[in-house]
C-alpha cells in the first residue's frame, strides 16, 4: 500500500486547467540545491521508481548528470552545465528519452522540497506567482536554501507552465508546534518583527517515519506518541503525538539541537559574543564556525560516523599514543551524550512515549549509537535487543526485545516518497 500523507496535508485545490486522467500517477520530484539537482520519478500507483538522478556542480566545467532508469543501465553525462535551467532542461531530456518526459499523460504533477516555508506554509501548496513571491519574502530564514529551491520551481514552471508544480515544506510538519514551545523568551515585539521562532526542518523525514512507526506497531497513527530521532549529517529530534509534532530539535536555523556532522547544535548564545570580543572574529566567521567547523567534524576531524567508530575500534594502534582513538571517543560521547539529553526531555514533554525511532544515516545503520543512546534508560522502559539491533537490513523493524515497554525501532526514511504522496494528493482531490 502506498503511504499516505497525514490528513492535515491533504487539503488544497488542484489547479482546474490540467484534467488528470487513470495514467496520471507519476510524480517527479525534485530536491534543487545550490550546486546541484536531486530527482526521482515516483508511480505513485505501485510505489514504484521509474527513474532517478542527480546533477552535481552545476556551473562548473566539471558538472555531471547521472541518470538511472528503472529498466535499464545507467547513464553518464559530463558536460558544464551552467545554470539550474541548464540542468533541469537535461534532466527532462532524459526523462523524455525514456518516455516519461514532462509532457508525458503519466506526470500529475512535479513536487518540490522547499526548505522554509513560515508560519504561513502548513501544508503542501500549488505553486503560483503568489506562492513564489511569499517564497522570495522567506529568503532570509533560509539563505543558502529557498534561493536554489525557487530556482528549481521557476525552470520546472518554464519547461511545462501546465504542469502543477507543488511545494513540499521541510518546515511544515511543525507548524503544529505549541506556542509555549516555538516560542524563544526574548522581546515579543523584536521577535515577530523579525519572524525569530522555532520552525524546525527535516519535516517531511518527521512525517513520514512517525506514520511508518505507528504502521510498524499496527497502530493508527492518531494514538501513537512517538520520538523519532533523524541522524544523518544533519541531525533533528521531534515529539509527535497522535500524528502531531509538538516540539523539535531544530529552531529559527538548522543549527539549534543535537551534535551534527559540522554543526555545533546547541550553545551558550554567549559563546557568539565571546568569540567576537575575545577572538576577533566577524559574524561571518562565527557562521562559518557553527555551520561547518563544529559538531563532530570539530571534535576529532570527521563527520563519517564509520569512519569515527573504525577510529575509536583501532585504539592504541592508531600510531600515534591512541590520541586519534581518544580524539573520536571524546566526539562519540558528546554526541551520544546530547542525544540522551533530547531523548529524555522528549519523553517529559510526551508524557507517554509508545516508540523511539532511528532514521537516516546514522540512526539507520550505526548499532553503537542506537545501543549508547538507550543504554541505562531501562526506567523509561527503553531497551534494545543487542541481536535485533546487530542485524543489518534496509527494512524498517524493531529492534528491542518483545517485553519492551517502549519499542525502538528502525525506520528507513524516504522524503522523496513523503513529497510525492502529498503532491499527488493534492493535486488528484
């Protein structure tokens, strides 16, 4: 059965001017970065993906384009692509080439992930010229990614102005956020001037793998409470009850929360001012800092997981005294400790937890985390199956043992198929 997106994501108005007949049940959808363009196409009938790709380095001589059809070889394009419109006009080539292209009577509908979506985004939404202007007006909440996502919806717009075009928003899972818990505790008035809250991101991760969970369980997600714990380079906790989000790591940035690959996660406010006063250092130079020196990267040098665990596992036989083992444990241990933090203030603020779940990069495939982050929090009813949790497998499981109060599980993510489902909906009523 094909997932579906939560009932609060399927209102909308498809728009009247493109009729959607029985073929109409792909979707593409599009991840359009500031270098680079992700894509899948997605039947939304059997789940199936007819096609999948990537364009990296955009406007570099370098630039390539890897496209891989469902039946056939992949194929390999290097060429300079100079701009996104150059890119997507490649990517729809291909998808032509194997007869799906943009025109095709099977596309319903083009979905993309739009990073920031405000207050005003809770849904996803057909794009129109009001939509993309309310979307500029958010460039400020995130600079690096609503330019490159906009870009993506104009070229998809231009390559086929009938085809819908809906936004997907990271953020709007969250918009069910408690005031109390969006909210930061400085001057209303500078706060709401200019738009400083918690939004959270990684949202459709959130919706889909709490949904998945709750299936897992054989339950309906409506009477699930559920931790899940995204971990990849970037990295977010939400608590969901009943299918609604009701706080989440990540705030006014993707840098608040957990320990990341090269984030920093929470700090001192402070620490920005000392560093500026005492350091010397520009506002420039502290983003720099936080965005991409800190978090494990900063501790010990890597931000690979792998790679930090083979450090950890080499020890003393390192070369060097053990001092790299140390330097990775010490990076190991801040993280695991922040994640415990979160794991335990999220069961405070549910109240009744029914599942914790992993997903994403680390959280789907490094055991040792999994077991560190649970390890002594029997009291919560939290226990982990070391043979379950040893195993390796792509499907989502559970890896505590059958008397656990509180499951814990393994849940493969899949944004791209969250992103499709609710563009589909949407745009077929």
């Amino acid at each position: 059965m094909t997932p579906q997106p939560e009932e609060r994501q399927q209102s909308g108005t498809a728009p009247a001017d493109r009729g959607h007949g029985p073929d109409a049940t792909c979707v593409l959808v599009l991840n359009s970065g500031s270098s680079s363009v992700k894509y899948q196409l997605i039947d939304m009938a059997d789940g199936s993906r007819p096609a999948a790709g990537i364009v990296e380095r955009i406007g570099e001589d370098a630039s390539s384009l890897r496209h891989v059809p469902q039946d056939g070889e992949p194929r390999e394009t290097v060429r300079r692509f100079a701009d996104h419109g150059e890119a997507l006009s490649a990517v729809a080539a291909e998808l032509a080439a194997d007869g799906l292209g943009l025109d095709s009577p099977r596309l319903a509908a083009v979905g993309h992930r739009v990073v920031h979506g405000g207050q005003r985004f809770t849904e996803p939404t057909v794009v129109d010229d009001e939509v993309l202007a309310e979307v500029e007006r958010l460039v400020p909440l995130a600079p690096l990614h609503n330019p490159a996502n906009l870009t993506g919806i104009r070229t998809a717009r231009e390559l086929n102005p009938e085809l819908p075009q809906v936004a997907v928003f990271d953020t709007a899972f969250h918009t069910t956020i408690p005031e109390y818990a969006a909210r930061y505790a400085i001057d209303v008035e500078t706060a709401d001037a200019h738009r400083v809250r918690r939004y959270g991101f990684h949202g459709t991760s959130h919706a889909y793998v709490s949904r998945r969970t709750a299936q897992l369980l054989g339950r309906d997600p409506a009477d699930v409470n559920v931790i899940v714990l995204h971990l990849g380079n970037g990295a977010s906790a939400s608590a969901v009850a009943g299918g609604r989000c009701v706080e989440t790591s990540m705030g006014l940035t993707p840098l608040e929360g957990l320990v990341m690959g090269t984030r920093s996660g929470d700090l001192d406010p402070a620490v920005v001012l000392h560093l500026h006063r005492v350091a010397g250092m520009d506002m420039d130079a502290v983003d720099d800092l936080l965005n991409k020196r800190s978090g494990l990267v900063g501790l010990c040098g890597d931000n690979d997981m792998r790679e930090i665990r083979r450090r950890i596992d080499a020890g003393e036989d390192d070369g060097r005294g053990g001092a790299d083992a140390r330097r990775a444990q010490l990076a190991f241990d801040v993280y695991v400790h922040r994640l415990r933090k979160y794991l335990g203030a999220y069961v405070a603020v549910l109240g009744r937890v029914d599942a914790v779940a992993f997903t994403a990069g680390v959280g789907e495939n490094s055991a040792e985390v999994r077991a560190a982050a649970v390890a002594g929090l029997e009291v919560l009813g939290l226990e982990i199956c070391p043979e379950r949790n040893a195993a390796r497998s792509r499907e989502a499981r559970l890896v505590s043992p059958e008397y656990a109060r509180t499951a814990v599980a393994v849940v493969p993510t899949d944004e791209e198929l969250e992103i499709a489902a609710q563009a589909y909906r949407l745009v077929t009523g």
